[in-house]
C-alpha cells in the first residue's frame, strides 16, 4: 500500500526515500479563479481560501497545499497600504514607515487578531479539520525579514538606507522588528495545526552576495534554528538566479529550499544533498503557464532526473502559477510525479 501525501513529503523531510516524488502546486492564484472567485473577495476570507484549495486538491490530488494570501500580509498587518485587485494577488502600494528613525512606531502584528493574518490562519484551520494527516498543508509565514523590510519602507527607499553605511544599525534594527514578527506568525501557523511554513527571501538578483551573508543570513538562520526546535519544517523560497548565495541558502537550516528554473538543477542538487529538499523547478510562466502538456511533461522529468535521485525533491512550480495557468499543465505535473518519480529501493528514479 502506498504513502499517504503527508507521509510522502515527511519522508522527503527527513532525508527517507518515499514511494514516489512528492507534488506541490503553489497555486493560491489559479485556485481561487477556478472556483469561480474574484480574487479580491477570496484572498480577504479564510474560508474561501481554504474551500478553493480543496476543490483544487479534489481535481489535482497533489501532497502538498501552500495556503497564502500572496506576498503582503505581514506588511498590511504591520501599516502598508495593500490593494486587492480582481486579476492577481494583493499588492503592497503604501509604505508604512516613511522616516528610517520611526522603527519604535512600528506596531508589532497579532497574527489572530490582525487582518489578514488572522484569515491565513483561519484557512489553515480549515484544511487541517478537512484533511488531518492525509495532505501536508504548508502556511506561509509570508515574507524574510530583507524583504519584508523593503516594502514596509518601499523598495527604492530601502535600497538606498541599505547603500549608505551610516544607515546600518538602523537597518539591522527594522530587520530584527521584521524577523521577529515572521517568527511570531509562523509560530500561530503552527498553532493553527499548518505542517510547515514558508518565507520568502530577496536573493541574489536583488541584493549582493555581500549584503545578503551580512544582513539576511544571520536572521535566517536564527529564524530556522527557533523553528527546527520545535520541530516545525519551514521552507525557504528566493526568486531569479540563486546560485551566487546557494550554498548560504542551504545553511540557513531550511528544510526546503523552493527555487526557480534560472538556477541551475545540478547546482541546487549538490548545494541541498543532505541538508535540505528541493522544492521547483519547473517554470511557472514559460512553462506551466505558456507551454503546452508536452512541454510540462518533458521539464518534469528533467527535473525528476536530476534531483530525485536519493531523495530530497518535491516536484512543483519553482514560484507562485498564474491564474491563468491552463488546467491540463498542472495535470500534467502531477501526472509526471506519478509516470517518472516511482522510486527503486536503492533510490534511484524507476525509468518512465
């Protein structure tokens, strides 16, 4: 008798091999479309988030459930000004501290109290009463703490406080106030029965090398290590190219690194052997989105070959899809964790 999702990605989670790869979607945005929600309305309710990834999981049976709102919340909880647009997920537009001297005046968020927050919360509950043990259900606890820190000051504004070294205990102070309130929430993700969670991170595309090990890493890995007490699987995910701080990834103490297809496969394999899982790589826009099922197909069975062998690979998109990401695509992914990801009891792939 096979795995059950949650058994599979448990096992991938602590370095086993499981009958076959794991498949996640990251598919919040398509999933509330193809209920028939406006996405405004569904990423403001709880209940809706949850009740769309449950008719998404009853079309697709995929292992793991990523349950978000999109990339604002922490900043709406903590002052930005967000809109809900119909067509794509919330967006931050207001930055809530204009002066880099007013980090005191920053309200620390409720994460049970505080929109919208309390309705990820409230989803995740959902799901968990819906599904148990069955599925693993990931809340994220949204943004790390570079680059929730960059919205709540807008991006330009951060970019420039970052540049300018007399900025820096300031800085370091507003990134301490951001880590402390991702930790805060993805300790009520856990309290609200999620599996896992998630962060994601400004890479390597975005900032240096240099200021990512001075500034992001440390708080990363204080972050996992708080978790990983706990015995909570958190994940972290960092768009572009991630190979210049690949290795620094891998020894944050993520259980999962979710990366995009602009890294290379073979480097994200050596980086994670035996630190950490992989969660992609397969392109949400040129492939899922744009491609046909042939082509999805193909891309997975790249990624199965490379970084399923000995374990440590769930198959998914390598970052949120589309809303309008043809069904057949995301089909055909998870039909390709079936056909190519079976596992010999050496760990091996079983050839497609």
């Amino acid at each position: 008798m096979g795995m059950t999702s949650f058994e599979r990605v448990m096992t991938v989670l602590a370095g086993g091999i499981p009958d076959r790869v794991p498949t996640d979607l990251h598919n919040f945005l398509p999933a509330a479309k193809a209920a028939g929600m406006r996405l405004s309305e569904c990423f403001r309710s709880g209940e809706l988030m949850a009740e769309s990834q449950v008719l998404a999981w009853r079309r697709f049976g995929h292992d793991m459930l990523l349950i978000e709102n999109g990339t604002a919340a922490l900043a709406q909880a903590m002052g930005c000004g967000v809109i809900y647009p119909d067509d794509t997920a919330p967006l931050a537009v207001e930055p809530a501290l204009r002066d880099l001297r007013d980090i005191d005046k920053l309200r620390p968020p409720d994460p049970e109290r505080d929109f919208p927050l309390n309705e990820v919360l409230r989803a995740v509950t959902i799901l968990r009463r819906e599904f148990g043990d069955r599925v693993f259900v990931m809340g994220r606890a949204d943004q790390g703490p570079m680059s929730l820190a960059a919205m709540l000051r807008g991006h330009s504004r951060f970019f420039l406080d970052i540049a300018d070294e007399t900025n820096a205990p300031l800085v370091e102070g507003l990134m301490d106030v951001c880590a402390a309130a991702g930790l805060r929430y993805a300790m009520a993700l856990k309290a609200a029965g999620a599996h896992g969670t998630s962060l994601g991170e400004l890479g390597s595309d975005t900032i240096s090398p240099a200021m990512y090990r001075r500034f992001t890493l440390p708080r990363l890995k204080r972050f996992y290590a708080a978790l990983n007490g706990v015995r909570f699987p958190a994940s972290l995910h960092q768009c572009g190219n991630t190979a210049a701080v690949l290795g620094d990834m891998a020894a944050s103490g993520a259980a999962i690194l979710e990366l995009d297809p602009s890294t290379s496969l073979r480097a994200a394999k050596d980086a994670t052997r035996g630190r950490a899982a992989v969660l992609g790589m397969v392109d949400p826009a040129n492939v899922l989105d744009r491609g046909t099922p042939e082509k999805v197909t193909a891309k997975c069975r790249e990624a199965i070959e490379v970084l399923a062998p000995g374990g440590g690979f769930i198959l998914g998109p390598g970052c949120a899809l589309t809303p309008e990401t043809p069904e057949e695509n995301v089909m055909a992914l998870v039909e390709a964790a079936e056909r190519f990801g079976r596992y010999k009891p050496d760990g091996s792939p079983v050839p497609g």
